[in-house]
C-alpha cells in the first residue's frame, strides 16, 4: 500500500520505511507538495503529530482537487524529555536553543548545547531521560488512529563515537544495554525505540 509520510526528513523516512516493511512510504514532494512545513503550535507530540498530518491531507487535496483519493498518511511529532531540565527541551526538541544569540544550526550543535545546560549535573541518576513519539495514521482529519510511546535512558557527559542515529542519538545512553543509541545497530534501535514501539501498535491498523 501506498501511505504518504508527513515529513520531508530523510533520517526519519529512513527509520520509518524500516518499521513499515509491507508498505511503500512516499514524501510530499513525491505528490507534488512541496515547501510543506506546517506550523506546530500543539503543547504536545501527538497535538503536533495530527497537525502536520491534516495539513498534508489539505495540501494534497488543494492541489489535485477535492475528488482526489487522498493515501493513508503517517505523521510522528518526537523528541527528548529531560529530567534535570523540567522535561525539556520536550516538543521543542528540533528547535532547541532557536531563541539564544547563537542559535545552533544542526543535530550537532543542538546536543552540544543540551550538554553545556547540563554541565553542572554529574550525577548520571540526575541526568536521566527520554524519548516520546507520536504516530498519527489518518485516513481523513475526522478519522484517524494515534498511538505515543516512550523510550527511556539517560543523557551521557559527552557524545559516543557511533555512527547511527540521528538527533540527540549520539548522548542518549541506554544503562541496560550499556550503549548509546548511536552506537546500536538500525535493526536494534527499531526494535527497542520509542518510534520502533509506537509502530509496532499503528502497522495493524493499516490491515483492518
């Protein structure tokens, strides 16, 4: 089946091709959708998961016309909770640190800068976090099934030498498999992520 992916992020279709193995996962662009960048504005994952899920359901009907068939689409919203930091940077995750004079500019940047706002913690215990995503598979803005899971670990002092991954990846280490995400394997970061698990609970719906 054909399903539209709310996301023009490679990583994430990448992940997300992987998790929907049955099904053939296309980017706006590829319905002639493009620049689709809708405004976020929900207080949380699975409010912001649904808004970008209706907007490409009315962008694709804007453009080829209301009688259009319109294909399933999937939308996720994620992003790491810090503890030591009331839980952010949360919702805001892709964005963190957009408001401070040096704003940082990529994946990179942005966990470097988590690490400085938690310099002063050094108690791993304190450092502890996770990651929430929320997957919306909408058939039309009225009907549409939702499920968020969570995945948690701590954030380490300093970022692993991995490759995998993407985002804060790097510095979120998993206690219990004495690694950071980056440095498991795509086919063990499917299984045990938060994206992994919200997955595993949304592909059946794509059966009925």
């Amino acid at each position: 089946m054909d399903i539209l992916l709310a996301s023009g992020n490679a990583h994430k279709l990448s992940e997300m091709s992987a998790l929907f193995p049955r099904h053939r996962l296309l980017t706006p662009p590829d319905f002639g959708v493009l620049g689709f960048s809708p405004i976020e504005d929900a207080p949380d994952f699975h409010g912001n998961a649904l808004i970008k899920a209706r907007a490409l359901h009315a962008a694709v009907l804007q453009l080829q016309g209301t009688g259009t068939a319109v294909p399933p689409i999937l939308a996720d919203d994620s992003g790491i909770c810090v503890d030591a930091l009331g839980g952010g940077p949360g919702i805001l995750s892709a964005r963190y640190g957009a408001e401070r004079e040096q704003a940082p500019r990529n994946d990179a940047e942005r966990t470097a800068l988590l690490l400085r706002d938690l310099a002063s913690v050094t108690d791993p215990g304190a450092r502890s976090a996770h990651y929430v995503c929320a997957i919306v598979l909408l058939w039309s803005p009225e009907r549409f099934s939702l499920c968020q899971e969570t995945w948690e670990g701590q954030i380490s002092v300093a970022p692993s030498t991995g490759s995998g991954g993407f985002g804060y990846d790097p510095v979120f280490f998993l206690p219990d498999e004495g690694l950071t995400v980056s440095e498991l394997s795509a086919e063990q970061k499917n299984k045990l992520s938060h994206r992994g698990k919200a997955a595993a609970r949304i592909a059946p719906m794509l059966e009925l």
